[in-house]
C-alpha cells in the first residue's frame, strides 16, 4: 500500500517542502506540472497577455459564470489568501469568506488531491506576476444567483475526500485514476449531468454534451468509447492531438494544447492504462439505420465533397485526414461534434509531438439541413458504423450555436 500511496500521489520531498517559508524552486517545478496537468489556464485566463488573470465566461445550463484571478494580488488575487484558505476553495469551493463556490469550478473533483498538491500548487501560482483584475459577479437565472443553494446542493451531491487507491490494482493504475478522478477532472465534460448540474455517476464518464460540442465517451463501449483503442492510441492522442483513429477539436484541441501535450509520459500513460480499464457504463443505443434513400442521398453529397480527403471507403489518411469506419466520435449517440465539424469546419490541432496542420472546410453555407442530415447518417452508418439517425432539425439547432 506504502508503494502504491508514494507513486500515486507524488508526496514525498519535493511536496513535502510546501511547509517551508520560501517554496523550493523543485516545489515550484512540480505546481507547475500539477497546474498545466489541471489545465487552470485553460479557465483562468481570459487575455492571454494576462495569464491566470480570471474573467473568463463560461457557460453553464443555469447561465454564465466568470473564472477568478489566481494571480498573487493582494486586492483582487489570492495574494492575501493563507495556505488554508487556498486548500479549502479548491478541495471544498469554500472562499475565504466562507462563501460556496458553484461547482463549474470543479472542487467535486479537487476534493480528491493531497493536501501537499494543493500547497505545490499555490506555491507555482505565488511566482506569476501580480495582476489587478476585480472579479466578476455571475450572470445566473433566479434563484440560481443565491450562493447559498450551493449549500444544498453540496448535502445532495458534494462527496469530499481524498482519492482512494485500490490495492489490488498497479501503480500506474492508481496515478491515472488520480488524474482522471482528480486533478485533470476529465469527468466535467466527459460524464453526462442530472437536472441540477451533478454527476450522474453511475454513467461515469460515458459522455456529455458541452458548449455545443459531445464529449464522446471514455469507458470500454465498442462503437463509441475507447474498446476499440490501445492504451498507446490513447497515450498518442493526448500526447500530439491525434492518432491513427481518431483528431482532437473543440474544447479538446485546447485541453491537449495546455494540458496533455506538456504532461510527463509516465502520467499520460498512466491515464491510458485507468481508462482502458474501464467498462462500459451504459449500454449503447439500439439503431435503426437510414433508408435507402436517405443513404443514397448522403453518398452523393459525401462523393461529391469528402471523397477526395477521406476516400471512398473512408479510409482517409491517418494523422492526417481521419478515418471514417469504426470512428467512435461519429458513432456517438449525440451528433454534435460530428456536426460543429461540418457546418464550421476543422483545423487539425497542432503540438511539438505533431506540428504538421491539416484543414477541412466549413460546410454551413454550402448545404442545407437537409443535405447535413443526410451525409452525416451515410456516414455514420456505413462501413461497419452504427449511430442513431440525425435530423434536419437537429442540424437547424446545432447551426445557431456559435462555433
């Protein structure tokens, strides 16, 4: 247990120095991991010549909330803040105040990492330039404003406490879990929400719609999850933003960009091997496949405007243009990201692993709902694919959102 508790969670001296008056440039070293790892850029900067600054908007189904200022100002910063009152926001989404904060901050999450990361952290933070940047107020819909909800809403669904190694598994297994469950809080975007914004935790993971984007799914489900994946397909694909199966868009491309792209090779591996463990954790949809027609008409568009990346069997290049059959993003039951793509378009994400660009063009003016529609089910219906058929109505919804 010793072995497993030591590499999981990274405590040993290079922590333990969090207690030192003066943080150690190896502490510091190691919060910078840890802060990259998390990917807290990613929401705290919303001027990249400010980074960490806060004001960033983000977008929840109960309105907009602003990220904070992480900066070391005193004012408008968490310069003035103690070693607890840091540990307790982010392990708690208790402010120094005592205020709760909403959990689109996700300390459900942080609740999970070591007293000692928390302190390498804050210790990284405290070397950022000071910036003055007041907070902004949230802009939710009554009654969702009153901070005190969150009081109920932590009794209901806030399970603190630390992350729990399983004995009987590797130690690679348990620092992925770590991340996963912790730190990196890939379930915020990856595990599909109840009425009031929590975890529906008996669907771990099986993915979730957001910002307009489907966060496909990461449990072992053959069409659309990671079955049909090795753990070094996963390894490559947060290391550079693509593999043989599959590129990275959205708000992915920026979580390999900030995140998984800077992090050590042993703990993107380590990821891999705790997701490649996972089974499925809810069945995949029954599907009734387009009529002829309607497969007709999408092979038409898809001969007249995809052939010449993707090929006609839709093989594509790998790592270039991706291939189509046994995609599991295409295949997922909600056609959003599927959708984003073709009506704006992509631009494949790049990273010192994978420099080389790629680009698909935007479709929205070109094709009509209908002409979407249909391509998208010839498309995730052929070559072996199966996937739920897909509506001019839900192209028309999709169209409105911003890219």
């Amino acid at each position: 247990m010793r072995t497993i508790l030591a590499a999981v969670l990274l405590s040993g001296a290079v922590a333990k120095a969090a207690i030192a008056s003066e943080p150690s440039p190896e502490l510091i070293a190691y919060g910078k991991m840890l802060v990259e790892a998390g990917d807290c850029a990613g929401c705290h900067t919303a001027d990249p010549a400010k980074p960490f600054a806060g004001g960033k908007r983000i977008d929840t189904p109960f309105g907009a909330i602003y990220a904070p200022n992480l900066t070391p100002d005193r004012q408008t910063g968490i310069g003035g803040w103690a070693d607890a009152d840091f540990t307790r926001a982010l392990r708690y989404g208790v402010a120094p105040d005592g205020s709760n904060y909403y959990p689109a901050f996700p300390y459900p999450y942080f609740t999970r990492m070591t007293k000692d990361d928390t302190l390498a952290i804050r210790a990284y933070l405290g070397t950022l330039a000071p910036v003055a940047s007041r907070n902004k107020p949230p802009d939710l819909r009554w009654p969702f404003g009153h901070r005190g909800l969150m009081r109920a809403w932590n009794y209901l669904f806030f399970k603190p406490g630390l992350f729990e190694p399983d004995q009987d598994k590797s130690a690679a297994w348990n620092r992925g879990g770590y991340l996963v469950t912790g730190l990196g809080h890939c379930g915020a975007c990856h595990t599909p929400k109840n009425y009031f914004g929590a975890d529906k935790e008996a669907q771990a993971l099986s993915g979730s719609e957001v910002g307009g984007w489907f966060a496909p799914r990461l449990d072992g489900a053959a069409r659309s999850g990671l079955k049909s994946w090795s753990a070094e397909d996963i390894t490559e694909y947060l290391q550079s933003g693509r593999n043989a199966k599959s590129h990275a868009g959205g708000l992915m491309a920026e979580v390999v960009v900030g995140a998984t792209s800077k992090m050590s090779d042993a703990d993107v591996q380590a990821i891999a091997v705790y997701l490649k463990s996972l089974p499925p954790a809810r069945r995949e949809p029954t599907v009734t496949p387009p009529n002829d027609a309607e497969m007709k008409a999408g092979q038409v568009i898809y001969a007249r405007l995809c052939i010449a990346c993707h090929e006609a069997d839709g093989a594509g290049a790998p790592r270039i243009y991706p291939p189509l059959p046994a995609n599991a993003l295409l295949q997922s039951i909600n056609p959003s990201s599927t959708l984003r793509i073709i009506l704006d378009g992509a631009r494949t994400v790049t990273t010192p692993r994978a420099p080389n660009t790629g680009e698909m063009p935007a479709y929205a003016k070109q094709l009509s709902d209908e002409q979407i529609a249909a391509v998208t089910n010839y498309m995730r219906n052929s070559w072996g694919n199966a996937a739920p058929l897909v509506t001019p109505a839900q192209v028309a919804k999709a169209r409105k959102q911003e890219p």
